[in-house]
C-alpha cells in the first residue's frame, strides 16, 4: 500500500510541477530531496522484503574474496561486500548503505540533467526504483556509478 500511496503523491507533485502550480523551482527542489530521503528510508530499512532480499543476504553472509567467482559475482561487488562485513557491519546496514548511495546519485544526475523533476521520479520510481533498489541491487548500484560518470 506504502507504494501506491507513494505512486500517487509523486504523480500529484509531478502534473502540479509540468501546469505550472508554484512558479518557485525552489520548492520543487526540496521537494524532491524530501522524496529522495523518503526512498532511502523505504528501501534501506526494508526487511525481508524486495524478490532477491533472501538471496542477497546470503550473498553478503557467505561471499569471500576466495569464493566470489564461485558465486558468480563481480569482484567490486565482492570487494564492497567483504569490506563492510569486515568493518563489522551488517547486512542492515549493508542495504541502507546501498540505498543511500544509490538513490542520491541517481537523484543528483536527475536534479542536473532534468527539466522537471518528478515527471523524471515518476519514471525512475516506477521502472528503476521498485527493480533495482528493492531487488536487483548490484544493476541498480552499477547504474548510479554510470551516471555519475556521466553527471559533469
């Protein structure tokens, strides 16, 4: 229910933003930081919920950098994993930490490259942030890298 009600606020936002309502892009812009900091929250601080949660838990509990080609895992993302495994954090904070980093990189781009701002987070909240935040991590993750890269 949480994501229709998300849906609906963010598609509300968005024809406001395209006819006009509110000339102040100011507004817009805090608004969509709000939302940003709202989808971190939704997706770092889910339990057992998302199609490939169950598997990427086990991913973050048994990977090594000795086994990872075994698992069929990318070594940065092995890296990543044993890395803050080693610092002693948990998978909890493994999937905030992923989220944050995720999200704002991907809201960054948009808030540079895009004309309006929740026509763009209707989009990647549909298509992006339901798959790759809440289940395929790594795409999700491998795809705010590329566009940050391409972000200047």
């Amino acid at each position: 229910m949480i994501y229709l009600i998300l849906f609906f606020v963010f598609l509300l936002i968005g024809f406001a933003e395209v006819n006009g309502v509110g000339e102040n892009k100011e507004v817009y812009n805090v608004l969509f930081w709000a939302s940003a900091l709202v989808l971190i929250v939704v997706a770092g601080f889910r339990f057992y919920s998302g199609y490939d949660y169950l598997e990427y838990q086990s991913l973050y509990e048994n990977t090594t950098m000795e086994n990872y080609m075994a698992k069929a895992i990318d070594p940065g993302f092995a890296f990543l994993i044993t890395t803050l495994r080693t610092w002693g954090l948990s998978f909890f904070a493994f999937i905030f930490l992923i989220a944050l980093i995720s999200i704002s990189l991907k809201f960054g781009y948009v808030q540079q490259h895009g004309a309006f701002l929740f026509v763009a987070l209707v989009n990647y909240y549909t298509i992006g942030f339901l798959i790759n935040e809440m289940g395929q991590i790594r795409h999700g993750i491998t795809l705010a890298i590329a566009l940050f890269a391409f972000h200047n």
